[in-house]
C-alpha cells in the first residue's frame, strides 16, 4: 500500500509525524504561495468548488491580500486624471484592519 511505502520512506529520512495527505496541503500551501491560480490547485486537489479550497487555505493567502493591494497602489494614478488630490486612498489595508479578520 502506498501509504506504508511513504510511512517507511519518511522514517528513513529521520522525519517523524509526516502523513502522505500532508503532501497535498504542501503542493496546496506552495502552489498558492507562487501566485497559482486557486482553480487550478481547487481541480489539482479534487475538491468540489475553489470556495472549499478558498476556505481551507485562507490562512496562506492573508499576506497575498496585502501585496496584491500594494500591485494596486503602484499601478492605479495618484488622483483623478492623474492629478494629485489632497485625500489620496491608499488601497494597502494596515495591520489593524488584517488582524480583525482573523
């Protein structure tokens, strides 16, 4: 059985307490990480909706929120038309507002 051959395999290796489900939360965890997109790693998986997968990994992506915030910061003008306003939104959440999610 695969499972027995991956238990011996990490026992070989010195790692303790690795199962061979964990394997999917590392692709998962890494996959998400460099930027692949959720359906893809969602269909990967085999999961039923990229909201489950959304949902069980949600922990990996709170710091991609805020770098994809600062994508928009750098990309968006600094006012309308390009003309500097005084009220300037900056669109990267601050630390208050991302521990409130948790």
């Amino acid at each position: 059985m695969l499972s027995h051959e991956f238990h011996r395999i990490v026992k070989q290796a010195g790692l303790e307490n690795v199962r061979f489900h964990d394997l999917r939360h590392t692709f998962a965890s890494l996959a998400l990480l460099r930027g692949a997109k959720p359906k893809v790693i969602s269909e990967a998986l085999g999961h039923a909706s990229v909201a489950f997968t959304m949902d069980v990994y949600s922990h990996i992506i709170s710091g991609m929120q805020e770098e994809a915030m600062a994508l928009l910061d750098e990309v968006l003008p600094p006012g309308k038309n390009g003309v500097a306003q005084k009220n300037n939104a900056n669109l990267t959440p601050k630390a208050d507002i991302i521990s409130m999610k948790g």
